[in-house]
C-alpha cells in the first residue's frame, strides 16, 4: 500500500469513529398523533395552521392536504437516488473479498528454493522458484495496491452516504412528526365538519325557501362529497406515516451496515494490510537472507576446496622439484652408457681404419700390377707396330 493511501486512510479514522458515534432517536410517544382537544397550545397552534390550508371548496386543497410537508424529504431522497444510480452498488463488500482472494492466492510454499525445478519444468522453460515467487510478490503488491485505492474510495462514498442517511432520517422523522400535525388537523376538521359546518348547512338548506332550496342542496351534498374526500385524505396520510414510520429502521439498519462496513474497510486499510504487507516483506526477506547464507556458504566450500587442491598440488609439485634437485647433472648411468658408446665408437673407429689402411695396401698392390700389365699391354702393342712381333727380342741384330 503506498504511503499516499495509508495517510488518507489514517487521516478518515477520526472520520469514522465520528459517524459511528451517531445514535439515531427512536419514534416515541411524543411523537404520537395528539388531537386538537388535547394537544398544549403549540402544538395547538400548529394544528390549527394546518386545517386553515384546507378549503372544502376547492377539490385541489383536499387532494393537495399535506404533501407540502413531503417535499423537502423528497428532494433528499431523489438527490440520494442520483448518486446511487452514479456510481456502482456494493463494489466496497467485492473489494474486500478480492484484497482476501489475492493474499489467500499467494503461496508461501513458493519461497522453498531448495526445491528443484522438475522435468517439466526445465521442458516448459519455467523460472527456478524463487524468480517465480519474487514475480509473484510483485503481482500480489500491485494487486494489494490497486484494491486498497477502491477500497479507500469506497470509504469516501460510504463516509457520504451515512452522512446523507442522518439527513434523511431526521427528515424522514421530522416528516413523521409533521404526518401527525396534518392527520390531527385533518381529523379536527372533518369533526368541525360533521359536528358545526354540516348541520349548519343542513339547517340552511330546511329554512331556504323553494327556489332556493335546489341550490342549497347542491351545495350540502358538495360539502359532504369534500368532507369524504378529506376522511380518504386523512386515510391515505395515516398510510403514509405508518410506512414512514417502518422507513425508519430501515434507514438505521443500512446506515448501521454502512458504518459496519466503513469500519472494516478502515481496519483492513490501517491495520490488516500493513499487517500482510509486514509478513509477506519479511518472507522474502528472510528468504533472500536464507539466499545469502547459501551463497555464504557455497563461497566457504569452494575456499575449503581450493586449499585442499593447493596443499595437494603442492605438495606434488614439491615433489618432482626436489627430486630434480637432488639429481646430477647427468644420471651415472646415462655417463656409464655413454662411456661405453665412446669406447665402442673408437674400437670402431680404428678397426676401421686398420680395415682401411689394408684395403688401401692391398689397393696399392692391385695398381702395381695393374700398371704392370698395362706396360706390357702397351709394349706388346708397340712391338706389334714395328713388325717385331713376339720375336724381336731374340733376332740378331745386323753387323
């Protein structure tokens, strides 16, 4: 509820109590029809103001006899009227209910995060529970803060309705108490009638003389033909204050409504809704609270973890470092084996070279006598040429 609407609900409290303070008076026995012969002098006066509105001569007077007195009442009721045909019935009562439904539709159940998303879930692409109820928070504030701005407004119109409903009680009484001068009135009057005005009129119509007497007839018979329509007059305004009178608790059991009503809209604006608003912060807060210790903690088990990896890596790494810095530069072994490689490389080297310095011996050899033959080849050859042949080392020279 935003702060705006609280302080014009706290501001309609004083508001409400007043009108609540209101007693209404009861019809009693003052307020009773006195006739004219009994009543004390003003009420006398007032009675005998209301038979001087009656003119038995004008139809319109008899028929007319005590509306006067309801034309104010009516003009309240028809401005009343107005305003409810202005404005919606009963929506304050349907507010109500529906701040209720809204508060009874938010579950709490939704604050358990611990809970995991299920296939479906995750299938549909539903938020993890938290996301939901935090949106589900801000549904039901939204939705908290709308209705209690009609319900605010409601009160205004209910605050004005019970203020009009005083008015038309105490006119709807006052026209209760003015029936009762009119009813009083009319009653003395139609005994004025029957006991003075009629007789008289019937004595003046036995002494007229024939002419006469036709007309004075007529006139008797109007006389009474009025005073009847006085007595049904007189009838229908006691029809009338009987069902005013009934319209009296009637107003007072609406007003009492209205007032009941007013009251609980104003608990449910300064107490009840702060109230909900308090416990449903606090959820969430202590659901967020619950959100950071998990996080507290999630933050110390991944410290915990990254100790015991570092110990672990250190002392593997610790490990292999010392045991390189223990080591020579070279391994005896590797200088073993590569002292034997050496010695097997010169063995090697030199019977090689014996193995090439007899080839080459024996190549030497080879060349000499294959320069050898070659001479004798070539010699042979020669010889062949000067015609010696084979023979010629064995001719005789000439002397």
């Amino acid at each position: 509820m935003s702060d705006t609407t609280r302080k014009q609900a706290e501001a309609t409290l004083a508001e409400v109590e007043q009108v609540s303070a209101v007693i209404l008076p009861e019809p009693t026995e003052a307020n009773a029809i006195v006739p004219l012969a009994e009543a004390d002098a003003p009420t006398s006066d007032a009675i005998t103001k209301r038979m001087a509105e009656l003119d038995m001569s004008d139809t319109n007077s008899i028929v007319s006899f005590g509306s006067a007195a309801q034309s104010e009442l009516q003009t309240i009721s028809q401005a009343m009227l107005q305003d409810v045909r202005n404005k919606d019935v009963g929506p304050a009562g349907d507010s109500l209910r529906d701040i209720v439904t809204t508060i009874r539709g938010f579950s709490v159940s939704e604050l358990d995060v611990r809970r995991k998303r299920t296939f479906w879930e995750k299938l549909l692409g539903r938020a993890a529970p938290f996301a939901q109820f935090s949106a589900r928070f801000e549904e039901v504030q939204d939705q908290i803060d709308r209705v209690t701005d009609d319900l605010l407004g409601h009160e205004h119109k209910l605050l004005k309705d019970i203020k009009s409903l005083d008015v038309l009680y105490d006119k709807t009484l006052a026209f209760y108490d003015e029936l009762a001068l009119y009813i009083a009135a009319g009653e003395a009057k139609i005994a004025e009638l029957d006991t003075t005005t009629i007789p008289a009129k019937e004595a003046e119509v036995q002494a007229a003389d024939e002419n006469d007497q036709v007309m004075k007839a007529q006139e008797l018979r109007d006389l009474r033909a009025a005073r009847d329509d006085l007595e049904r007059r007189v009838h229908d305004l006691k029809l009338t204050r009987q069902v005013t009178m009934q319209s009296l608790p009637s107003i007072r059991l609406v007003q009492e409504n209205d007032k009941s009503l007013v009251t609980k809209i104003n608990s449910t604006l300064v107490n009840t809704v702060p109230l909900w608003e308090t416990q449903l912060a606090q959820a969430v807060t202590i659901q967020r609270s619950a959100e950071a210790a998990a996080a507290v903690r999630d933050a110390n088990d991944l410290t915990n973890e990254l100790l015991t990896a570092n110990a672990k890596n250190l002392r593997e790494t610790n490990k292999v470092v010392r045991e390189e810095m223990e080591r020579g530069v070279f391994d005896i072994e590797a200088v073993k084996q590569a002292n034997a490689d050496l010695i097997a490389t010169i063995n090697e080297s030199l019977q090689i070279a014996d193995e090439g310095k007899a080839k080459r011996a024996a190549a030497e050899e080879d060349m000499k006598k294959m320069e050898a033959e070659l001479r004798d080849t070539l010699a042979s050859a020669k010889a062949r040429k000067t015609g010696l042949g084979d023979t010629a080392s064995t001719a005789v020279p000439n002397a």
